[in-house]
C-alpha cells in the first residue's frame, strides 16, 4: 500500500471516519493498529520486526531512566543500540559485507564460499530503527522522560504517515502530540489537503514521468549519447527530488488531518547555494539525526581542523551507507564528505588570509549582479551533487563508469530534447518551489484569495489526472532504504 494508490485513499477514508468518533486513547489504539495494516500490508513477516522492537526499546528506556548509576543505564542503552543495528545490519547489510569479504579473499589468492541468505529487505527499516535509538538516546541524555504506557509509545513507532520513509521524527517533537488531547479543525484540512496535493504532483505527475527515461539511460549507459547520458542525470537528481520530497508532504497533509505536526523534511534543496547548504535543506531529519547522534558524539569541530574533516567525512560516509548496501553508496557519501571538508577547508584558509575581524570593504553591487552571483552558485552546487549521483543511481562501478566515460567523452556529441511534456512538468514544479522558497513557506497558497486558490487546486489535480495514475502502485525510492 503506497501513498499514491486508490487502496490508500479508501484505507485513509476508513481511519479518519473511525477516528474522529473516536475518544483520545481509543484513537491511539486505532491509529495503532492502522499502523500495523498499513506495514504489514507488503508482508505480514516484516510486523515481526517491528512488535520485536518496539518491544526491546519501551523496556530498555524505561531501565535507563529507572537504573541507579550511569553505568547501570549505558548497559541498557547499548541493549537498545545493538538490538536495533543487529536487525538492521543483518537484514540490510549481511550480504553486502559476505560479498565483500569473499571478494576480498579471492582478490588475495583464496577460494572463498561464504554464506549468503537473500531475503526481502524489511520496508522502511532504516527509517523506525533510527527512529527508535535516538528515543533510547534521549532518555539516556536526560532529554526525555519514558513513556510508560506501551500503546502510546507503540504508535510512536508505527505511526503509519511517516513509518515507511520518514520523516525521522524525535520523541521530544513527537510524543507530546501523541501523549496529549489532539484537537482537529477545519485548519487541519485548509493546510493538509494542499500538502497532499502538492505531494501526489511532486510523486505521480513529475517523479513518475521522469522515471521511464531515467530508467532508460542507466540501463544501457555504454551505448547512450553523452548527451543523453547528462540529460538523464540532471532528470534523475528532479526526479528524486520530487518522489521523496513528494512521499514527505502527503505524509505531512495527512498526519495534519490526525491532528499531528511532522516536521518539514525538505527546504527547497535545488535552490542551494553550496554543499553544505543543500545538506540542511535534504532530508533534514537525517542530516540532523547524524549531526546530534554521530558527528557531534565523534567530537564536531571542537578539537582541531584535522578531526573536523575527519568527522564530516565519517559522518557523510555513514549516511552514504544507510542509503543503500553497496560500495556505490559508499562512494557517494566519500563524495559528499569530501566535498563538505573543502568547503570548510576553504572557510577556514579565507578567515586566516582576511583576519578574523578584519571584513574588507566590497564594491556595491547591482540587484541583478546579485541575482547572477547566486544563480551561478546554485548552478555549481546542483552540477556537482548531480554527479555525485551517479554513484547513487548506478547499480555498478562499471555502470557508473560507462555514465562518466560518455559525458565526458561527450559520446556521439548530440544534444538531446526532454520532450515538452518533461519541459511542462519541470517548469511548472520550479515555479511552485520559487514561490514557496521566495515565501518561506509551503502552504503559501493559503494566503492567496479563496478563487486564486481554487484554480491553483484545480490546475494540480488536472495534471495528476494527465500525466499520472494512482492505479500503477509505483513504489517510492526511498522505500529501498
């Protein structure tokens, strides 16, 4: 069950019914177990998992806040740690590092047959395992007290809008709304349904039209025009884009109707102006999971330049690999990294040369001097994350290295048309993003007069009919992590 099916509509149509006639602790109850159809929906085998979970968490918070010493606690934070990164790296990185370590041997001259177990990677597992270690974490840190009631704590994790692909939620944020009475107005609607809206445009309209040809170029890259090759490569970093992006504002819409505020995942990336930038625009509950519980345990930037890239690089390659179970990936995180210790590294060499305090005088520019200043930089900034993509899209470094050789070569020297269809939907999708960006808000729709905003509905949802479907079913990418 997918957001952008007619089998998801008609199972949110059921739970908003049940839900509003019902009383607070019998809507936790049903929202509970609607989390639980709706995960258990791709395979009943993966609720296992999750119940297994849920269960290890409730009990190890409460033992941390509850234990007398600090050490009695760290033991029962490390149950919660372990049991979360066990299930998760051995249903999601248990044949990536047998595979690995067998090529490895034979790389070095011995016959190796290590086991390989294929199994279904459990939907959505990176996303409710984070989820739940930085809960843990938190009471450890005095930041949160434990939930004592299970019911509430277990629609914690599964609460179904965001259970699958985010956003990674903190309990802090989140369990107030969950613990306490929720009130749900006609405001719920006026500002969900247009999320919801935008949301299924971002996913059916654009991501799903862009796929095919995407899909199309990577498949074969060794025979594909360069042309072609960088044509599906700019598409490919739109069509990502649209579909998680669009995945986390129909969550948004619809946990709104519930009366339950997600946090905002994606702040208008493709208008960064640098890497790091762009990196607390995309998915921002991740960069900001890794900031509190990876880079800044491993020391941040308080003990010297050196360590500081050692931990950006550390931390991108992490978020590399959570991304998928592949050296690609890990490749994209080194990128990633990388990228971000030059930026800093060229801060720091600019603040040394100047002086600290010392701020030089610069000439006054023109308002379109300014405007090209900061196009250009998000030109550069969007091309060099496109590359890094292709480590992210590409199923092999041979495949990865077919896409390079033929841009650069720049095989064959066509220039390749997207067709008007693509040029509309892109179009229409950057107008949206500028509005929203030049406003500082999503939902600015809701200032316009009430016909404006009527015609905007209707435009949108007149393109999902066209260009989209929801009969496909067509999974979400980030489904994959």
């Amino acid at each position: 069950m997918t957001f952008n099916s007619i089998t998801f509509f008609g199972f949110l149509v059921i739970i908003l019914c049940l839900y509003y006639v019902l009383t607070h602790r019998w809507q936790n109850r049903m929202l509970l177990v609607a989390g639980y159809v709706f995960y258990g929906w791709w395979d009943p085998r993966f609720l296992v998992l999750l119940a297994l979970t849920t269960a290890v968490d409730y009990t190890a918070a409460q033992r941390v806040e509850d234990a007398g010493n600090r050490n009695s606690a760290r033991r029962w934070l490390w149950v919660s740690i372990v049991t979360n990164l066990s299930i998760l790296g051995f249903f999601k990185y248990f044949n990536f590092f047998a595979d690995s370590t067998a090529a490895m041997l034979e790389w070095l001259g011995f016959r190796a047959s290590l086991p390989t177990i294929r199994i279904l990677l459990p939907v959505g597992i990176s996303f409710y395992t984070f989820k739940e270690m930085a809960y843990t974490i938190d009471v450890y840190r005095g930041q949160l007290k434990a939930c004592r009631n299970f019911v509430d704590f277990a629609m914690f994790v599964s609460y179904f809008p965001e259970l699958v692909a985010g956003p990674i939620m903190r309990a802090p944020v989140q369990m107030p709304q969950i613990v306490g009475k929720r009130v749900v107005g006609w405001k719920n609607w006026e500002e969900g349904v247009p999320l919801i809206i935008l949301g299924l445009f971002k996913k059916v309209a654009v991501a799903d039209t862009l796929a095919p040809i995407v899909d199309w170029s990577f498949q074969r890259p060794s025979v594909m025009k360069g042309a072609d090759l960088l044509m599906a490569l700019y598409l490919f970093s739109i069509q990502i884009y649209c579909d998680f992006s669009g995945y986390s504002d129909i969550a948004r819409g619809v946990s709104k109707l519930f009366g339950i505020d997600l946090m905002v995942n994606f702040d208008h990336p493709l208008f960064s102006t640098s890497v790091s930038n762009f990196w607390r625009r995309w998915h921002v509950s991740l960069s900001t999971w890794l900031r509190d519980y990876l880079y800044f345990p491993l020391g941040g930037s308080r003990f010297g330049k050196l360590k500081t890239y050692r931990n950006l690089i550390i931390t991108l390659l992490i978020s590399g690999l959570w991304h998928g179970a592949n050296w690609t990936f890990v490749v994209y995180g080194a990128l990633q990294g990388i990228y971000m210790s030059v930026e800093r590294l060229y801060r720091d060499v600019k603040k040394l040369l100047i002086g600290e305090s010392a701020q030089p005088e610069r000439p006054a520019r023109s308002v379109w001097s300014s405007y090209a200043g900061t196009l250009f930089k998000i030109a550069v900034t969007f091309n060099l994350l496109s590359f890094t993509r292709v480590f992210f899209r590409a199923r092999s470094f041979g495949d990865a290295w077919d896409v390079l050789y033929g841009i650069v070569t720049w095989r064959y020297g066509a220039i390749p048309w997207a067709g008007y269809r693509v040029m509309f939907l892109v179009g229409v999708l950057l107008i949206i993003e500028f509005v929203q960006y030049y406003y500082k808000d999503q939902i600015v729709i809701l200032r316009w007069p009430w016909f404006t905003r009527g015609a905007a509905y209707a435009a949108l949802a007149l393109v999902i009919i066209v260009f989209g479907s929801l009969d496909e079913d067509v999974p979400f990418i980030y489904f994959e992590f």
